[in-house]
C-alpha cells in the first residue's frame, strides 16, 4: 500500500511525502509521486497524514459489564475516532488482579478487538509480591490502585465504596500497598497509577449529594493534590515510575509539579474534560457530566491548557468510561454513575484544541509519542517513520465536525463533549495497513 499526496506529519512539522507500507509496517517516506489508480495506492491529496492515536486510559467493561460497554463497542468508538491503540484498565470483572486473569481476559476480547490493546493490571490491598512478577511477564503494561476502592472478595469486582463491616469486602489498596510492593513493581519497568484522589479527604464530607455543587464539596481538589503528592514522595523515595491520570485540577498539577521539581519520575495525563468543560457545563449537561475527578473551575481549566501546552503535562487520555442510560441519569445526584465515553473525541479535541492555541501539530505528541513512550511501546507507534507499525489516520484539515450522539460508536452514545464542534474530519484510518475489522486487534507487551 502506498499512501500518496498527504502531508505527513513529523516532528518537524508536515512533509510532503508518500508513506509506503509492507507487511503491516511502514518501509518508506518518499517524496511525492503522482498519485495513479494502481489499487494499492491511496490517494491522500488535501489530507494530512498523521500516527494513530493511543488512548492510554480506557474502560472498556469487558469482561463483567456487557451492558455498559464490550470491546467490539469500545474498539469500534476508538477506529471511529483514529485511535488505533488502547490500553485497557483492570476494574473488569473480575478486577485484573493475576496473570491468569489477564491472559483470560485476553483471550476473550481477542475476537472483539478491532485495535491494538494493551491491559492494566489491578493492585489489591492483598496483592502479593509474586502476582506482582507474574503480571509483569504476561505483559500487564502498568499497575493500577485504586485508593479508597473495595474489592468483593467473592466475584474480584472494585467497588466504589471505602468498605465497611462487610466480611466480603476486602479493604482499598493504599500508599502503604504501593511501598510494600515497591521492588517487584519497579522491576516489572512499566508505571504505577493510583486513582489519585486521597479517600480521607474525601471521607471528610458525608452530606446528601443533590447538586454539583454538593459533589464539588464531597470531592475537593485537596484530595487529588494530596494523592499526587504522596506518589510522587513514593517515586522519589523508592525509585517507582508514577503515572499521575486524569489530572483535574490546579492543585493537583502544582503538587505533581513540585514532586516533580524534587526528583520525583512522574508522567502527567490529563483528559478532554478537563481541558474543555466546567462546572457552568452542568447546567447543560446534567449527570452525564458527573465524574471522578470532577469537572472543576475555570481557573482549573486554564492551568491544565497551559500545563499541557508548554509540556508539563504529557499525555493526553479520555478515561472513557461508558454506563448505561439508566445508571447514569438516576436521582439523586448521588445515586448517579460516574463516567462518560470520549475514546472516539480523543484525537480531534486535542486537535481543535490546539489549532485555538496556534499550531494544531502540537496535539499529536500527546496522543502518539508521548503515550507510546511512557508504556514501552514506541517506536513500533507513536510514530510515522521506517520500521514502526502502519498505524495511520488520514485527517481533513478543511472538514468541521461536530459531535452528535448518533455518530457515536460507544454504547452510551451521550458524552460530555456532545455538541462541540472540531474544524477536523476523520477520512480514513488503518491498522497496521489495513482496515480495522474484528479481531485485528493485537495485543501488545511493552517493550
């Protein structure tokens, strides 16, 4: 296959060049030829060229919650969107807590998966240093604790609850659970995560949840500043590298950014969200828009843009987290479910964000080589260069697009970027070379 006429990104900016691909990996960049009708050829005249995206926090509910989402459902919203690449987190069911349960849970979404996938793997409170290991060698391309989350002991699920006097709940994994496991996670080499949200903090409001400003109150940025500051004295001090999701808020990027300061290895990710909604947006959303973390202030809002823009912050991932219509619209606010999809709005927020702040390029790092280096997976992608993967979306930079709930691939079609619009269109996208269809998907191990 020859891709022929696009510009094609790089670094240094768009190239006109022909992106020749064999065998699923790009073999070449050679200067424009004029496009024919060979069959092989793809004609990209007009359209950029640019690596697919890499959506490293995703929920895609499979197995456990065909209800809410499966992986044909979340992989198809991804490809819709030109993301080609997920990596999946472990609060499936059961959670992903041994390496026979990934392997398990690979082999059932295998036949699902229109794109690449890594998993997550989950860290209990009664995790052991072995399950540690054996994670690491199947393939688990990070670790995830959720602080302030019970785990049912009898079916693995995370529950989003503190716990209680429930003998089938198994306390949250905890800070001091990352310590205690800190050698065997570092010596899998791939990150650490928490749900960064300190649950005594949280702990700290009990009050009826009826308004967003109640859930503003029940969950204050203080609690996010004060997870990130304790992953990231446990990186500095125990040699973790700390993948700080779904940043939300400024105190929570000045606390990762003094850790940082102080030595501490962290990444930083932050999602559309956060860099395009705020409060006010409730009174148009509703409980589509609740979330953890919240939706916060426009003061939060700007920090993140410029955190993001003058690369403090490094990534960019959607935590997509779809439920069904029912559990997110109950009453009251309280009862309602948190999460919203965004997979398929990735790569077109992040360009449309960026084109208001001048240069539209810019957003490609965020969501190609940044994400792939930080998960051990470049330069296979994240990248348009000889050798990598022919993971390639062609984009119009002269068609607008505007998000519908129709057009949605997920199955809660109702996300919080509804009704923004994008001055990008998605053209084509391909995997590997080909087309995405069902059970092209890979899974990947970090290198």
């Amino acid at each position: 296959m020859i891709i022929a006429g696009g510009k094609v990104y790089t670094p240094a900016g768009l190239s006109e060049v022909d992106v020749h691909v064999n065998e699923g990996r790009i073999q070449s960049l050679e200067p424009w030829a004029e496009p024919s009708a060979r069959p092989e050829l793809v004609d990209a005249r007009g359209l950029w060229v640019l690596p697919g995206a890499i959506d490293a926090h995703v929920h895609g509910r499979d197995p456990g919650f065909p209800e809410k989402e499966d992986f044909g459902s979340l992989t198809a919203a991804a490809v819709a969107g030109g993301v080609t690449t997920v990596l999946d987190m472990p609060n499936t069911l059961p959670g992903v807590a041994g390496a026979e349960i990934l392997e398990a849970k690979r082999r059932e979404i295998a036949p699902k998966a229109m794109a690449d996938h890594g998993l997550w793997a989950l860290l209990r409170s009664s995790s052991t240093a072995e399950q540690v290991r054996e994670l690491g060698e199947a393939g688990a391309i990070g670790f995830k604790a959720y602080l302030g989350y019970t785990v049912q002991r009898s079916t693995g699920q995370v529950l989003y609850t503190p716990g209680g006097m429930d003998p089938d709940l198994e306390p949250p994994a905890s800070y001091g659970t990352v310590a205690r496991l800190a050698q065997e996670l570092a010596e899998t080499g791939v990150p650490v995560a928490a749900h960064a949200e300190d649950p005594s903090v949280l702990l700290s409001s009990t009050g009826r949840i009826e308004t967003y400003a109640d859930l503003l109150a029940s969950r204050p940025a203080a609690g996010e500043a004060v997870a990130v500051a304790a992953m990231g004295a446990l990186a500095r001090s125990l040699g973790l590298r700390v993948h700080i999701v779904h940043l939300s808020s400024r105190m929570g990027l000045e606390a990762a950014l003094a850790e940082r300061a102080a030595g501490a290895p962290l990444t930083l990710e932050t999602c559309p969200q956060y860099l395009w909604l705020t409060e006010a947006d409730y009174a148009r959303l509703g409980p589509v828009m609740k979330m953890y973390p919240l939706i916060k202030t426009v003061e939060d809002r700007e920090a993140l843009r410029a955190a993001l823009l003058r690369g403090d912050i490094d990534s960019v991932g959607t935590d997509h987290a779809p439920h069904t219509d029912e559990e997110k619209l109950r009453h009251p606010l309280g009862e309602a479910h948190a999460g919203s999809p965004g997979v398929q709005t990735l790569l077109l927020s992040c360009l449309e964000l960026a084109r208001q702040a001048g240069d539209p390029l810019a957003a490609v790092p965020w969501v190609a080589e940044h994400p792939a280096r930080i998960f051990g997976l470049y330069p296979r992608k994240g990248t348009i260069q000889p050798g990598s993967d022919a993971d390639l979306v062609l984009v119009d930079p002269n068609q607008r697009t505007v998000v519908k709930a129709e057009s949605m691939a997920s199955r809660q079609r109702n996300g919080v970027l509804e009704g923004q619009e994008f001055a990008f269109a998605i053209r084509a996208v391909y995997l590997r070379g080909e087309p995405p269809a069902p059970g092209r998907g890979q899974f990947l191990r970090p290198a």
